[in-house]
C-alpha cells in the first residue's frame, strides 16, 4: 500500500474545475514531483490533500485513512505538513517563535527536533531572535521548512520551494530536502524548476490543465522529448 493513494479528485472553485479526477500515489521513502504550467492543478491537489479546498469527489487515503472531508488541524496530526508557496513566516515573530508554532498541537518535549531543525539549518539557530520579516528570502524559506518538519510530519509537502531565490540559495534549498528525505520523510514537491525537481525526485507527475498528462521514473520523463521541450528549456 502506498502512503498516499489520491484517486479520482475532483476540486471545484464555483463553476471552474480546477483539478479533473486525478490519481497519483506517493510511497514511504519518495521523493515525487507535480510539474506542470502556472494554473495547472498543482497547488491545488496540495490544498485539498492538506485540507485547505474541501474536494467534490475522490478519495484522498493517507496510510488508509480517507482524508477528504476532515478538518486541516485533523490531517496534520496524522502525519502531513504543507510549506506553503511564498513561505508565509510569522514576520513579527521571532526565528524561534516561528519554530514553535510549528509544534503547537504537539505535548511533548520540542528539544530533539529543535536540535536537528538548528543542525539542518544552522542560519536559524544563529539568528534564533531575530524577527523573522527582516530574514532574506532564502532564509524565510529554511525557515518555513523548518517550522513545518517541528510537526514531526511523515509527508513532507513543498509548493515553490526556489521561488524568487537566488541560483546559489536555489541549490542550498534543494540539498536540503534531500537530506531531510534521506532522513527518513516523504516529500511531495511542487516546482517550476522542473530541472532541479528531476533532479532529486523518484518519480515525477506531469499536470497539464487541472490533469495528469504523463507519469513514471523521474529520470525517464526528464529525457522525454516532450518534458524536455515544454517544462526543461531544451529541444
């Protein structure tokens, strides 16, 4: 059984269908790309799965339990955190505020995953005091990612993690959740960067117009020559 199983969803915003009766599967231990245009589905079928837009039909099945229809705070106690596109920090909030809010559903001790959020990112230990707001982008993003793994998710989701960042940051952000999967969580991305969501993706989906055009081993798609021409700059 896959840990994530989405079948047949369907989300609606008033008379638009936004997302078309996909089906996709994420396995324990995956890294699995969404890539696609802007306005293709894909942070939609990130908010429904989260609980966000409320789908109009499918199963959403999280290690067997149907997601669809319960509350967000319900789904991210059972294993799934979002990082949101734009990060979305707590800009009057302390680096360390914004940590702990990450962990606010949780009763126990936050020190051991507070240790590994500082050693994965050793920027936000430094700057533990500092107002969140006044973090460059780069930072803001470790931080958003950081907030979300205080939650002790299982399945680690990601919508535009390298958006409006510098290629160098880009690159740092992108080692990172590698290493945070090779640790032991499952990650769904959403990416525009297509080439750099290949890259470190086990397998990867295809969404074109609220639907999955193609699937299968990330590094067969990225050497598809229709992948190649619409989504990775080359002909």
């Amino acid at each position: 059984m896959a840990m994530l199983e989405v079948r047949d969803l369907e989300v609606y915003y008033g008379v638009i269908q936004a997302i078309k009766g996909i089906s996709f599967d994420v396995d324990q231990g995956e890294i699995v790309a969404l890539i696609g245009a802007n306005g293709a589905g894909k942070s939609s079928t990130l908010r429904s799965i989260v609980g966000l837009v409320r789908p109009e039909g499918g199963s959403i099945q999280f290690e067997g339990t149907e997601l669809a229809g319960l509350p967000t705070d319900q789904i991210v106690s059972k294993g799934i955190t979002l990082v949101p596109e734009g990060r979305r920090v707590f800009s009057d909030l302390t680096v360390l505020e914004n940590l702990k809010i990450g962990a606010y559903m949780r009763k126990d001790s936050l020190d051991e995953d507070l240790n590994w959020v500082h050693d994965l990112f050793p920027r936000l230990k430094e700057r533990s005091w500092q107002l969140a707001g006044t973090l460059s982008g780069g930072e803001q993003q470790m931080l958003a990612i950081g907030r979300a793994l205080m939650c002790e998710p299982r399945l680690l989701m990601l919508d535009e993690p390298s958006l409006g960042l510098a290629p160098n940051i880009v690159l740092q952000i992108f080692d990172l959740i590698e290493s945070i999967n090779k640790q032991g969580t499952t990650i769904l991305l959403i990416e525009q960067n297509a080439n750099m969501a290949m890259s470190i993706s086990h397998r990867a989906y295809v969404m074109e117009t609220g639907a999955i055009a193609m699937h299968g081993d990330a590094g067969e798609l990225a050497n598809d020559p229709r992948v190649k021409k619409a989504y990775l700059g080359n002909k």
